[in-house]
C-alpha cells in the first residue's frame, strides 16, 4: 500500500481538525499534530493514535471539570492530603484520614466531623477531603461553621446588645 502524498496528508489533517472542532474536541485538536507526526513515523498504530486522541479530549474535559467544581466549591485554598504534615500533629492518625480520603463515608451517607484545638489542620484536612471528593465527580461546597461565642460564668452568652 503507498504512502499518502503530502498534499492529500495535510488535506486529511485539516479535514480531522475541521471534524474535531465541529465535535468540540478541544483536547483531542491540540494532541492531533503531536499524534500523527508519532504516526506517520511509525511510533504509533492508528488504533493507538486514536485512543490517544481520545485520551487526551477526556483529560482536558475532566481537568476542566475540576476546575469549575472547584470555583464552585468556594474553596479559600487548595489543600490535598499529600501537603498535610503528619510529622508535625502526630496526634493526627495517619491511616485514619487516609481511610476518609477512600471517601467510603458518602456512600454509606456518613458524617464526618473534624474536631479540635486550632492549629491542629483541621481546615487543611476538611479542604484535601472537598478536593478528593471533587475529584471523584462529587459536587462540594466549603464553609466555615461560625464561632462559638464565648458562654458568661452564669451559662447564658453574653449579649451583644444593652437593652
């Protein structure tokens, strides 16, 4: 079988963007050169190629879908388990927060509750769990419980008004 020609080669191709545009492949139209260069070459099978091509429009896709769940998680800060510190909060159980991060607890419709004295990450962890859960396609929302206000000797809060 002969080799396609240059003309009929780039004709092919602008007809392959054309296609992946009108497809709305954004992902796959910017691997395409870089694909069938490897093709042409013969690094690549055109099976291959295609599954490229493929894999490259569902990584943005999905990388985009991060993206927006996460604007619209409203999160302050990015934080992922691997930036958490063990070393430094020991008191933190490794395996533990490892065993939430396998996000179990949204399937069985669970709770979880992140208690103590400041400084301990409890922020950082509730952030890395909302980013695990993004990006399993779970839609998240961050907020901040307020803070207690302080409780008077008598057992009543302070009033924020004289009356």
């Amino acid at each position: 079988m002969s080799r396609p020609s240059k003309a009929t080669s780039a004709s092919l191709r602008e007809r392959l963007r054309t296609q992946l545009a009108d497809l709305k492949m954004p992902g796959a139209l910017e691997a395409l050169d870089d694909i069938l260069r490897r093709c042409d070459s013969g690094q690549v099978s055109a099976a291959d190629a295609i599954e490229q091509l493929l894999g490259a429009h569902i990584q943005l896709r999905n990388a985009r879908r991060l993206q927006t769940a996460m604007r619209s998680a409203r999160l302050p800060v990015v934080k992922t388990l691997a930036d958490f510190d063990f070393s430094f909060q020991p008191s933190v159980k490794r395996e533990q927060i490892e065993s939430l991060h396998t996000l179990g607890f949204i399937e069985r419709k669970e709770n979880v509750v992140l208690l103590g004295p400041p400084g301990v990450g409890k922020t950082h962890l509730a952030l890395s769990l909302a980013v695990a859960a993004a990006e399993h396609g779970r839609r998240v929302y961050f907020s901040r419980t307020p803070r207690r206000r302080a409780v008077s000797r008598t057992g009543s809060a302070p009033s924020s008004s004289q009356a």
